[in-house]
C-alpha cells in the first residue's frame, strides 16, 4: 500500500479552495447592497446564486464526458481563471446591470463546479486511506478560514474605500496568483498527466442508489449555503441589528465551520460517520429552535455544529466507492448544484411572498430530510 502523500497536489487543492471560499462567500454579505443598488426584489437578487448554481450543474452533469481528459489537476487550474474572470465581471454588474450581474454569476458558477469536482479527486488521489478523513477535513477548514475572512476582509475593506466593488477586483488576484505559482514552479509531468486520463467513467451502483447519495449531500450543502448567503440578510431584518454586526455575526459562523473541521483533522476520532452526521444535524436544528424562541443569534452559532458534516460525509463516500469516485463524485455535485439552484429560487420567492423570516425555515426543513437519507443509506447496509 502506498501511503505517501502527493504534497504538490494537496497545496494546489487548498489554494483553490482558499481563491473559492473568498470570491463566493463575499457574494452574501453583499447580496443587501446589490437589491439597493439596483433596485430589485430579494427574488431577482437572488438569480445570482441560482444562476451560478445553475452553471455548476452544468458542469457536474457532463463531467463524465470531461473529466478524464481534462483531470483534476487541470481542472483546479481551470476553475482559477474562471473564478477570477467571473470576480472582475461582478464588481462591475451595479454599474453595467443586471445582464452583467447574470454573467459573472454564470461563470463564477463554472468555476464552482469545475473546482468542486476537482479539488476533491486529487485530495482523493494525493492521500493514502487512512489519512483520508483528516486531509478531507484540512481541506474544507481551507474553505472555512477563507469563508471567515471574506466578510471580515470585506467589513475591514470598507472602513478605508468607499464601495464594495473594487474589493472583487482585488481578490481576482489571488486565483491568478495561484495560476502563476503552479504553471511556473509545478507544471504536472506528462506522464502523471497521461496516466489520469481514463475511459468514459462508469457508474458503480442502480440509479435510485445514486439518487439517494446525490440528495443527501444536495440537501446538506443547500442548507449550509441558506445561512452563509442570507444570515447577514436576515439578522439585518431585525431592527435593533446593523448590517455590520450581521457581517460579523457571519464572519462567526465561518469561524464555526473552521473551528469544526480543524478538530476533524487534528483529532483523531473511533466514531462511526454516520453517527457524526446525525449527531451534527440535531445539534443544528436546536441551535435553529433556539434562533427562534431566544436569539437570533443563535443561527450564527450553525458553523460549529455543521462544520464537520461535509468532510466527514466525503470521507463516508470515498470509503464506500473506493473504485468509482470519480463518477459518484460527479454524481453528487449533481445533486448538490440541481438542489442549490431549486433551494436558492425558492428562498427569494419565499422572501418576496412573506419574508426572510420565514423563508429561513427552509434550513430545518432542508436537514430534516438530511437525517431521513441517512437512515435510507443505513437501511441500505451499502
């Protein structure tokens, strides 16, 4: 058994995470000021995660086809200039219009789901099993640093510039940077580039197997990204909250999600992954019930129960497709992107008919139907 680790790789998968966490997780704290700037309803500004949702979709359901002859590490590359090209269109969509705001949205999508597909597969490729777990958890405490500094940056950005967009402008930088960096001191060898391509990938188990995993991590993922792209939009719905407390009160969520999945990579635990999932989604749903009877507040405090939900499902899956990752992989960022684009739709159609109050009972209801896929699986013995 080969138990080296392909450090290169693992730095390339971080990086771009890191570039991702900081592009996408700033689109929320701004979400308020892009409905003023332009004048449109929550339902409209809402199009901007859907669009990109969307577009991640597309990428998820034809990565079959270019997956094995782009691979992983190019498509990390790939998802880079992607990232910074959608960043820089964005900072100008208040100023050009909603068309703008639609595009950039589009093609930071793209770089969304490329980047999902393929900074997991090479953590995947680059870590023996039995690191696994821990490297799958240091990579989404990546996205968890990067999602904590994001409204952070953005709060301390502001204190000295006047507008928000030139901010975007500044962190198309840093996926470029990670372009330069890789192209020009690790260009991946031909060999290692020849030996990843593969036939067309093919699918390890029944469909309605498929469905239930693709589900499962759709609906977790699309309750996560409900509080990290409207928590500052819904404490700010609150009057005796400001926009900038509702920044930082997101900026302490991230640092919930940071603080879980540091623990994951450091602490070695015996526990089964099943039982680590279910214990996060009860944890979270009285952490929700507690939003609602004593503080709003309280909804802040999520990113330490669901922190390690997502590493440690990665990881649940990887054990179980040992030789099939790849397609189910694709199978679930399918899943995750139709169930965003549908969670994001109807949030802000939610929002515009009553309000955001109430649309956010969406999250319990999205980890409601989490904790039933689990018990399907477990039912499944797979």
């Amino acid at each position: 058994m080969d138990n080296r680790i392909n450090w290169p790789l693992i730095i390339l998968a971080y990086s771009t995470l890191m570039a991702l966490a900081l592009i996408d997780n700033t689109r929320g704290p701004v979400f308020p000021n892009i409905i003023s700037e332009m004048d449109i309803s929550a339902s409209r500004a809402s199009m901007l995660f859907a669009i990109a949702s969307f577009s991640g979709l597309l990428t998820n359901i034809t990565a079959r086809w270019w997956l094995p002859y782009v691979n992983s590490y190019y498509a990390a590359i790939l998802s880079l200039v992607f990232l910074g090209v959608g960043s820089i269109l964005f900072s100008q969509s208040t100023v050009y219009g909603p068309w703008l705001l639609d595009t950039s949205s589009f093609i930071i999508g793209l770089g969304m789901g490329v980047s999902n597909i393929g900074i997991n597969l090479l953590v995947a490729q680059a870590t023996p099993v039995i690191h696994r777990r821990r490297f799958f958890a240091g990579l989404h405490s990546v996205y968890g640093i990067g999602s904590f500094c994001a409204p952070l940056f953005l709060n301390l950005y502001l204190l000295v510039f006047i507008g928000w967009h030139s901010f975007f402008i500044l962190l198309a930088f840093i996926p470029f940077a990670v372009i330069l960096s890789f192209l020009v001191f690790h260009k991946m060898p031909r060999s290692e580039v020849k030996d990843q391509k593969r036939k067309k990938l093919t699918a390890p188990c029944a469909y309605p197997t498929r469905l239930i995993f693709a589900l499962l991590f759709g609906l977790y993922v699309s309750s996560e990204i409900v509080i990290s792209s409207r928590l500052v939009y819904f404490l700010n719905s609150f009057e005796t909250i400001s926009i900038d407390q509702a920044r930082y009160a997101l900026s302490l969520f991230f640092l919930g999600l940071l603080t879980g999945r540091l623990s994951v990579a450091f602490i070695k635990t015996s526990a089964r992954s099943e039982t680590l999932l279910i214990f996060s989604i009860f944890s979270s749903l009285t952490l929700y019930l507690l939003s609602v009877f004593i503080s709003p507040y309280f909804l802040a405090l999520t990113g330490f129960s669901m922190s390690y939900f997502f590493p440690v499902a990665m990881d649940w899956l990887s054990n179980i497709f040992k030789d099939h990752l790849e397609y189910m992989m694709a199978s679930v960022m399918t899943g995750i992107s139709i169930m965003l684009v549908l969670m994001h739709v109807g949030f802000g159609y939610v929002t515009d008919l009553l309000d955001i109050r109430s649309a956010m009972v969406i999250f319990p209801a999205l980890q409601i139907f989490c904790l039933g896929f689990i018990f399907l699986i477990k039912l499944k013995k797979l």
